[in-house]
C-alpha cells in the first residue's frame, strides 16, 4: 500500500529535535524571560526616585508603571498569533530588541511624560519574551520531560517578582533609577546573540506560516481597548475610589463591552489573533483559571509583607525585601523537585498538593501576623506562605497543554501567561482595596468602644494622661496628646486586623481551587502531555 502524504502540521514519525541541547535553549530563552519578568517589579521601588528627578508628582510616576503593564498585557493573549505570523524565532528576537533599546531609552529619558512613551515601547517588547520562551520550551522537549524544562521557566515567573524589589532598593540607594533599566542592556544583548545562535523554529512552524493571512483589525482594536481598559480600571480603581469615580466606571464599560466582543468575534475567525475556541479544551479552561488564581495569590503575597513591614514594623525597602529572599531562595529549590515530580505523578496531584499548602500557609499568616513578629519569624512566615507555589506553576501550565496539537503551543503560551498577568494585576488591587476597606470597618468597630463611657477606655486614657502629665506636660496638652497617641494606637491594630482578614481570604480563595484540582483530567506522567486512560 502507497504511503499517504503526511500533512505539514504533523510531522509525527520521527519528532523533531532542537540542533542544540535543549537545556541550552532552555537557559537562554530563560534568561531573556528572567530580564523582562524582573522590570514588572524591580521599578517599584524607584518611583519615589522617578519622581523627584523628573519633576513629578508621586501620583503622576504610577504611570510608569502602568503604562507598562497596559502595552504588555495587550501583547500577550497575541504573541501566539504574530510568533506564527512572523516566525517565532524571528518575533523572539525582535521582542528582545525592542525591550533592550527601550531600555536604553527609559534610563535616557529626561522627562516623566518621555519616559512613559519609552515604557510603552519596553512593555509592547517585553510582552512576547514570556509565552514564547515558554513555547520555545514545549517545543524543545519531549512531553514527559516538559515539567523539568517549565521548571526551569517557573525560576523566571516566581523568583524574578520576588527579588525585584530588593533589587530595585538597591540599585536606587546606591547608584541612580536610571541603572534599573541600564541593567537589561548587556543581558538583551547577549541573549539576542544566543538566540540567534541557538534557538530555531520546529518544522510544523515553518510550514504552517500564516504571513498571508489577513489582518484582524478589529479584534486588534477590540483587544487594546478591552485589556488597556481593563489594566488601567485594576492599576488606578482603589486610588480613584472605584465607583465613585465616573472615569473609572467609563472604562469599566468600555473593558466589558470591548473583551466580550472580542470573544464573540475572534469564536468566527478562521485564523483568530486570540484562539478563544481552546477554551473548549476542558484542561485549558480549568488550567487557566488557576493560573489566573496563582496570579491573584502570588502577588498579593508579595504586595503584602513588605508593605506590612514598612508601613507598621518601620522596615526599609531594602530590609523588607530581604525577608521575601529566603521564600524565593525555598522556591528555587523546589523547581527541580516539581520537575521530577511530574514524570512520576500525575499533574492533577501534584496541583493538589500545592493548593492545600497554599491554602495553609495563608491560614498560618491570619495566627503568626502582629506587631510583634520578629524579622526571623517574618521570613519564615513568608516561607510557610509561599511554599505552596513550586508545587503549581510547573503542573499546572504542563495541564494547559494536555490534548493540544503541537501547532497550539505558541497561542496556549499566550494565554496562560496573560490570565497569570492578569491575575497578577486583579491580586495587587483587590489587597489593596480589601486592606483599605477592612481597616475602615476595624476603625469604625474599635472607634465605638473607644468613648468615655467605656470603663476601660476611661482607665488607659487617664492612665496614659497621668504619665504625660508626669513628663511636664500640662493638664490640657497631656490628655490631648493622650487621646492622639490612643487614636494612633486603634488606627494601627485596625490595618493589622484588616492584613489578617485579607489572608484570610487568600486562604479561602486556596481551598476552592483544591477542590477543583480534582476535576483536572488525569495525564500519564510517561508521556507527559497525553490524557491517560481510565
């Protein structure tokens, strides 16, 4: 019998391999993924900075940041469709260009309102190096190894955020802002050369270039006003006070109108700048609502112990980023574990676990939390908070790609890297708000207490009165220096309180997603990416 011919997207007799040892591969695109990952945070810190050199208000240097995360949140969900359209060599290595020389420029620039155009342009750059260093991945790797090569990309997600900060502080402290983007110079370029060198597209890529296909204007358009929206609403809400504000409301509308019409039109597109129709994938679904859960749990956690510790313990930028090191350095250590987890159990297991020790480790924050805790005690908390994170990045992006052909890896990379994204955004401004809110309820609560007809009340302000009166205040001055330092007091305990109830939450939000890892289709860990049977 004549052979068939064989389709180009399924070039399955002999699968292809990468001319260099994968692992190489997977160090450089690593790296140029470690370099943008680390500008999403690394700039925090250095606003204060940005303002005063640039001549600008505190509030006016946000928009650097967000700014940034608006360009590289649209990139994202269409990285899958330009690495086709283009090459994914080719994208990756104008991504990398164009995030190194944007660089260049931010650290250059001499006004705030240059240096947000030229962060656009980082962010536009930078929003392809993450799904397609993860795509590159899945390529490289046969499937039952994919969980040690996403072990190695879960380095760059997790740890890049953690230390940034610290970074960040010290970079500033020492030398100038501007080295926080100088920095990415000789990384891009040595990662450009390498790229070059090493990384070339599998056959299925080049065959299947989708160059001819029209344009889709209006999912582009449709895409960059929902997601611009939509980040800007999550970066700007709380400060602007939600729905008191009518410009955020507008863009809440314009965000909802814009990304459901998006779904509807991208579902009837023969070649879709979003495939939307992989949601069908049950796997996928599931997958990418617990990256975006990931997202909101991880970033919350790293908002909320250095503010915690600057805002109520005194700590510095620096010394608070020091307390998150030993979580990521734990972190570290757990990617090759997970790894070799993966070719042993089942992802769905493996999510499990990682759930419930999520879950746990905020429920341990609600007990340990106070005014008391010790820098020691700090940095282990963090630990038992985050120990749960290297059990989930690598398993749950290797469910993502369970049932999905090959030709899929570039556009499931997208995705699931901008819900992470996305939740990233939503966990930073749902703890702010709940921090805001819950301290607000607190005060309120101990205000009511805090009057003259409560006994106890009455003793502790004319007790503290007498010992001011003692220091040589007068009668008058001592007990209104009395009732400021009682009020200072309540107002303290209350954003205490309103830390432990956020946790809380977290916590909460773990445990659901427990649930749900066990509705995960079950894979065979020998073959990595194959739904197993029975």
């Amino acid at each position: 019998m004549a052979d068939a011919p064989t389709s180009p997207a399924a070039p399955q007799a002999e699968p292809w391999r990468p001319r260099f040892n994968p692992w190489l591969v997977a160090v450089v695109v690593s790296m140029a993924a470690f370099m943008e990952v680390l500008d999403t945070s690394i700039a925090n810190v250095a606003l204060p900075y940005m303002a005063g050199s640039l001549g600008a208000s505190n509030d006016e240097s946000t928009w650097v940041l967000t700014s940034y995360l608006v360009s590289n949140a649209i990139v994202l969900p269409i990285s899958g469709w330009l690495a086709g359209a283009f090459g994914r060599k080719r994208f990756f290595m104008f991504c990398i260009t164009v995030f190194t020389f944007s660089s260049l420029l931010c650290g250059i620039a001499p006004s705030l309102s240059i240096l947000i155009v030229f962060r656009v342009l980082q962010g536009a750059g930078g929003g392809g190096l993450q799904p397609i260093a993860q795509a590159i991945l899945a390529d490289a790797f046969p499937p039952q190894k994919r969980g040690m090569a996403f072990a190695l990309y879960g380095v760059t997600a997790v740890i890049a955020p953690t230390i940034g900060p610290t970074l960040g502080g010290w970079i500033t402290d020492n030398y100038t802002w501007r080295w926080i983007f100088y920095i990415n110079l000789p990384v891009g370029i040595l990662a450009l050369f390498l790229v070059y060198r090493m990384v070339e597209d599998p056959p299925y890529l080049r065959l299947s270039r989708v160059a001819r296909v029209r344009l889709d204007y209006v999912g582009i358009g449709l895409l960059a006003l929902g997601v611009g929206a939509l980040q800007v609403v999550l970066d700007k809400g709380q400060e602007d006070d939600w729905f008191g504000s009518r410009f955020i409301v507008t863009l809440m509308v314009i965000a909802a109108v814009c990304l459901v019409s998006l779904v509807v039109w991208e579902w009837f597109q023969k070649a879709p700048i979003v495939d939307v129709k992989l949601f069908k994938s049950y796997n996928f679904a599931v997958a990418n609502l617990m990256m975006f859960t990931l997202g909101i749990l991880l970033f919350s956690s790293l908002v909320m112990m250095p503010q915690f510790l600057q805002t109520l313990m005194g700590y510095t930028a620096e010394t608070s980023g020091l307390v998150l090191s030993a979580s990521g350095f734990v972190t570290l250590m757990e990617m090759p574990l997970v790894g070799q987890l993966t070719t042993k159990y089942p992802a769905k297991y493996i999510i499990a676990f990682g759930w419930l020790a999520l879950a746990c480790g905020m429920f341990y924050s609600t007990k340990n939390m106070d005014l008391l805790i010790s820098f020691r005690s700090a940095a282990i908390t963090r630990v038992i908070q985050s120990a749960g994170i290297g059990f989930l990045f690598v398993p749950i992006t290797m469910a993502g790609y369970i049932g999905i052909a090959p030709e899929k890896s570039n556009s499931v990379s997208g995705i699931i890297n901008f819900m992470r994204n996305i939740g990233s955004s939503v966990g930073t401004s749902m703890v702010t708000t709940l921090l805001a809110r819950r301290a607000q309820f607190h005060q309120n609560v101990m205000d009511y207490h805090a009057t003259l007809y409560d006994p106890a009340f009455r003793d502790q302000l004319s007790g503290l009165t007498q010992q001011l009166a003692h220091a040589g205040a007068t009668a008058p001055d001592a007990q209104r220096q009395a009732l400021g330092r009682i009020y200072q007091s309540l107002g303290v305990q209350a954003q205490t309180l309103s830390y432990l109830d956020t946790y809380m939450v977290l916590a909460v939000g773990a445990a659901i997603m427990l649930v749900l890892a066990f509705i995960i289709r079950k894979n065979d860990p020998s073959e990595g990416g194959e739904v197993a049977v029975g």
